[in-house]
C-alpha cells in the first residue's frame, strides 16, 4: 500500500503536498492512534490546529 501513495506522489506536482501523522486519542478507549494525512504545503498549521 504504501509504494502506490509513493507511486503516486512522485508524479509532477508532489513538492505541493506534506505527509501529515498525527497522534489522536480515542473518546471512547482512551488508546492513542495515528492518523496521516497529505496535505498541501500551505495547509499543513491550519490541519494540525484542527481537531
């Protein structure tokens, strides 16, 4: 799975976009886990500001 996203990205245009993880603890569990994202660049501070 991950060579396909690395496939993909390597395609023109992939310096635009920032691989985002991010650790999330869970409401219900309380066990953390890891969300990733690709972002643009210039979105990367408003999507880690987001909860």
């Amino acid at each position: 799975m991950a060579k396909k996203t690395v496939a993909t990205l390597s395609k023109g245009g992939a310096k635009a976009f920032t691989k985002v993880i991010k650790i999330v603890k869970s409401e219900k569990t309380g066990a953390y886990m890891f969300k990733e994202d690709i972002v643009p660049k210039d979105l990367v501070k408003d999507h880690i500001a987001k909860k």
